[in-house]
C-alpha cells in the first residue's frame, strides 16, 4: 500500500523539522520520555553540554543538573511543573561533560498526544553565562555606585522624575538640607529654591536647560529646612533610557558658601591693596608738589610780612595785604595736600571725643541749612584716643559740608559716636582692639559706586565747576591715616550716605598745652640749601633782632659751628643734600649741648607715632612759616 499524499507531506515536514533542529548551535533542543530520559540530541546541545548523541540518549536529563540540585529533586519538580502548569521556566547552574558549569535559562514544555497522553517533553536550553556576569557586574556596579553615593556627605546627590519630583535621598543631601528621605522624597525639589527664584521660574528653566543642553550648572542661593539659606554650586543632568527617552534628571548639589566668601573677602583684599597702592602713589606726588609749593610760599609769604612794615600808602598797603590773603590761601591748599599724603606735622594728645565734638557743635550747626535736621548722638562711655585736635575738627567739618551739600532738597544729618571692638582686618588693614567710630550720616542723594571709589583721590569731586575742591575727603583720610585708624564710606544712590571714622581708643585724661609769643636778640645760625628761603629766612631772624649766621649745606653750617662756639640757635631744613638737617643738629647738640634748635620742612616724617625717630628734643615747625610762629617755638625750645 502507497503512502497518502498527506502522509509524504507530514513526513517531509517532519524531516525539515528534524534537519532544522539538528542545524541549531545557540540553543540545545531535544526531547525527553515522559520518565525524563534522553530521546533526542541536536547540535546545539552537543556544542555547550559536550556529549554526543550517542553518549547521552537514552540517559536521564538530571546529569546536567549540579549535586545540590539533585538532593534536593529539582529535575523532578522541573518535569511536574511543566505537567501541572504547561510549562517550566527557570534559571540555574548546569553541568557540561568536563564537569564545568554554566548558567543556563531552561524551558520545559509536555508533549501529548491527540487524546492528551503525556508522550514525552520538549526542552530547550541556553547558555547565559555570559549575560548573567555581565548582569551581575551590572548590579556589583550599581551596588558600589549606591554605596558611594550613600557615603558621599560633602554633596548632594539625588535623582529626580522627569517633572523634578525627588525620587531618592543620600546622607549628602540630608547634611546640607537638612530633610531626611521621608521628607525629601516624593516633594519637589523647587523646595530648596528661594521664593524670588521661584517666582521667575528658575527650577523649570533648570530643568528645560537639562533636557535641551545635556547639562545644566549655576549657582545660588538654596534653602534648608530651618529656613536659613546657602550658597548652592548645582548641576542637573538628563537621564535617558536606550531608546533616547527622558526618564528623569541625577542633581549633584554642594554648599560652597565658605568658598564663596573666602573668594569676596580675597577680592575685597585686592581692591582694598589696589586703592592703598593708588593712594599711596597719589599721596606721595601730592606730598612732593606741596613740598615744593612751601618752599615757594616761604619765600612769597614772609617777603609780604617785611613789605607790609615799609608799605608808604594805604592803596600799597591793600594790595600787600590781598597778596597775603592769596598767599594764605595758597598754604592752606599745600596744607590740604600734605594732609592727605599723611606728611603734615601733627599735635596730637589725648582727648574724649564727645568733648571735641560738644565743643565744636556750634560750628557745624552753622555749617548746616535750616532745612536739614541735625542731630548728635554721643556714647556717654567713650574712651579717649590720641589725635590733633584741630585736623580732627577740620575733618569732622569737611564731613559735615560735604553730608549738607548731597541733602540740598532737605533732610537729615546724624553725628554720632561709638566704641567698638574690632576683629583682626574686620575694617580694611586696622589689627584688632578698641576703636572709636564717629559717623556722619545723611539721608541725601548718596554716590554710585564708582564715585565712592574715586572719592578720597585728591580733587576728584562731582560739584559744579567752583563749588568744590576736590580735597575735602582726601583731607578727612589723610587726618585719619595718621591717626593710625581708618575711614569707610558707606553709600546708596537715592538714600544717603555714611562715612565713619575708626580711632583707636585709648585709656588716659585729656591734656592740652598752650605756649605764647617769643623774640630773640641773640646769635643764629641758619642752614638751608634753596637760596630763596635762607634769603628770606635770615631776613626773619635779624627782623627779629638776632645776629644772623648762614650756610647753604649741613656740612658748612658743622664748620660754623665748631669755630662758633657762642651761636644760641641752630634753624635748619630737614631735606638737603649731604647731611641732613637732623644729622646737623645731633652734631650741633654734641658740640654745645644748650643750643636750641628747631628744624623746618614742608614735610619730614610719617606722621604714625610709631614711626617717629628720636627728637632729641629738638623742635619741628612747617614750611610755610611766620615771624610769630618762629618767636614761639624759640621760647619753647630747650
């Protein structure tokens, strides 16, 4: 009997089928008795088990299995499973032939019959071993990454959904924010910002940058729970899955406030060094300049005092007169100048401020307009400092000008006192200890920055062409400088301005000296090396009845001395060339101690008392000087 064409047909299906199944390599496919025993063998199967069809068929399935597994009947469970349920899957460690194992993914599925007989199974087996460690160093990698990140206290690093709900917390985060991760997570992360931030939108502008750029980075100021805020360096990233979907952002967050103000305080030192180098540059120019112009007005100012006596007319005697007035003038500038180059000669003792200023106050309330209030608010505790009484006054009235001249619509002008302690460099350079801050507050039109920069440089000033110098502040900085203290200027446009003055404070009474007129008939030496002012000088001293020895240089005035044993005043400039005049009057002192001496200068030392080299009681007078000036200091010197 011939086979039916369906018969041939089924049979060559079943013969692709077989040749199919015997061709496959990736996957062992075979087929097991309903008891589990070996019936079938492909390629696959031979490939990453090693036995041959003709070593395992007829053997059953559970050799692939691992000792532990056997024990404990799973090839057994595997073949129920796949009976009661219609298939088994599984994962687990198998055994090849050498007695290696591998990781492989099972399937196991009952094959029945038409009438639903169980005839056997079908089972196919992979080999993933290489998946599984590649998945295992997957998860060992995220492992470790958790762990970093659970470790990480110095940043915050957390990861948020793709509408920038927080989705997981580190200790980092819970350190500088304060929430704990019951808090934090599942709330919105627009929490930390500041409420302006929040108003213009910047955690959704954050988070589009992200998603747009790959990365978004900024700073800011954050919110803690306690409400108090730091200074915040964030960066936010996208996360995307392998399709290239967003799927959520990781922000790492850092508290750099320290930093930040580590940096300010860095610029502010060298800015503050930049304008202390400028004014320094500023006031040794100016120092020169005044020097030069008072050896200029020495000569113009004492050569009117000796006309003045032979003037013949009234209208000769006026136009002498205004010639002095303009002369004085002019040295009331050089003496601005010099104030700030910190080279003008100072008087200063102990005293209470608050007495200065109530002694003063009249003189300010009529510097002031009626339309502005003034008022004066004094520590009643002020402790005394060491200053010159008359610069102090002087500053304190350039201040006040200056305060009424910014309020010209009316206002108010505050004066007031303070003692304070202060840390090391807390105000610009002074070191640490007591001070006593005067403040001249007022409510007028106050500077921009840029002014407030420039507003102690000498003869920089904003008032029309007339109205102002330009030396008021300068003035009022150097009178502070050599009073070893310090000035700030504290300033809003449209809302006044404030500058203060910090003096160191000192224990001890207030003292102040007096001294009156003196004249001469004695013998003088006078030393200067400009012709003008030894002309003029010595004119001074034989007006004022002295017998009058010159020299142009130390060293010749050394010769007089030593062939003069008789001379009762040595008058010298301080700067000339060779020795100088302090060099000659410790030689003169050595050669006749009781001669009296007074050296002269526009300018001779830094007016810090610290700096001041020894004396030796000699007396000091500034350049430009007069007749009476010089008869006083004879009476006082030694």
């Amino acid at each position: 009997m011939e086979p039916s064409p369906v018969s041939i047909e089924s049979y060559a299906e079943s013969e692709r089928f077989q040749l199919f199944v015997a061709s496959v390599t990736d996957y062992a496919l075979y087929m097991l008795s309903p008891e589990g025993r070996v019936c079938s063998w492909n390629a696959g199967a031979q490939r990453f088990k090693g036995y041959t069809a003709e070593e395992i068929i007829g053997q059953h399935f559970s050799r692939f299995y691992t000792e532990e597994d056997r024990a404990a009947n799973i090839p057994f469970k595997a073949l129920q499973t796949a009976i009661n349920e219609g298939r088994f899957e599984d994962e687990g460690w198998r055994v090849r032939k050498d007695g290696n194992r591998f990781w492989a993914s099972i399937v196991i599925d009952p094959i029945r019959d038409t009438k639903g007989t169980l005839i056997g199974f079908a089972k196919i087996t992979r080999d993933i071993t290489e998946r599984k460690k590649a998945t295992e160093a997957l998860h060992a990698s995220e492992e470790q990454f958790r762990l970093l990140v659970e470790s990480v206290t110095d940043y915050a690093i957390y990861m948020l959904s793709v509408d920038g709900t927080i989705t997981n917390w580190n200790p980092g985060a819970r350190r500088i924010t304060g929430f704990t991760q019951t808090e934090a997570v599942g709330t919105h992360f627009s929490r930390f910002y500041i409420e302006e931030d929040k108003a213009e939108g910047l955690p959704l502008v954050a988070l589009q940058t992200a998603e747009a750029e790959g990365r978004f980075e900024g700073e800011g100021w954050r919110v803690r729970k306690d409400g108090s805020r730091f200074w915040a360096n964030v960066v936010i990233g996208p996360i995307r899955n392998d399709l290239g979907e967003l799927i959520g952002f990781a922000k790492i967050t850092r508290d750099i406030t320290e930093k930040r103000e580590a940096e300010q305080a860095l610029e502010r030192a060298k800015e503050a060094l930049f304008q202390s180098q400028k004014l320094e540059a500023i006031g040794k120019l100016t120092g020169g300049i005044a020097h030069d112009f008072n050896n200029l007005l020495n000569v113009i100012v004492n050569g009117i005092e000796i006309l003045i006596k032979e003037a013949q007319t009234p209208t000769s005697t006026r136009m002498i007169e205004s010639m002095q007035r303009a002369a004085a003038q002019g040295t009331m500038l050089t003496q601005q100048l010099l104030t700030f180059a910190r080279k003008q000669p100072l008087k200063q003792d102990k005293y209470n401020l608050n007495h200065v200023i109530r002694s003063f106050e009249p003189v300010l309330r009529r510097a002031n307009k009626s339309s502005i209030e003034f008022e004066v608010k004094l520590d009643p505790l002020l402790p005394p400092v060491i200053i010159d009484a008359p610069h102090f006054e002087a500053a304190l009235l350039n201040l006040v000008i200056n305060a009424r001249d910014a309020t010209p619509d009316g206002g108010a002008i505050t004066l007031s006192t303070e003692q304070l302690e202060l840390g090391e460099k807390e105000i610009n350079e002074l070191p640490a200890g007591c001070y006593v801050k005067v403040t001249v507050k007022d409510t007028g039109t106050g500077m921009s920055p840029e002014v407030a920069a420039q507003a102690v440089e000498p003869f920089f000033t904003t008032k029309d062409v007339g109205k102002g110098s330009g030396l008021g502040l300068s003035q009022v900085y150097g009178t502070i400088k050599q009073f070893d203290g310090d000035m700030v200027i504290e300033t809003t446009v449209g809302r006044g301005t404030a500058i203060s003055l910090f003096v160191p404070a000192l224990e001890g009474d207030t003292n102040e000296g007096s001294g009156g007129l003196a004249s001469g008939n004695e013998k003088a030496l006078v030393v200067d090396d400009q012709a003008d002012v030894l002309d003029i000088t010595i004119e001074l001293f034989r007006n004022m009845g002295y017998d009058v020895l010159s020299a142009n240089t130390g060293e010749n005035a050394l010769e007089i001395l030593k062939k003069t044993p008789d001379i009762d005043v040595l008058f010298s400039d301080v700067v000339m060339p060779g020795m100088s005049g302090i060099d000659l009057a410790r030689e003169a002192r050595s050669l006749l101690p009781n001669i009296k001496v007074i050296l002269a200068s526009g300018y001779t030392f830094p007016a810090s008392r610290a700096e001041n080299p020894p004396m030796e009681n000699f007396r000091f007078i500034r350049k430009p000087y007069r007749i009476s000036e010089i008869a006083k200091m004879l009476r006082m010197a030694d």
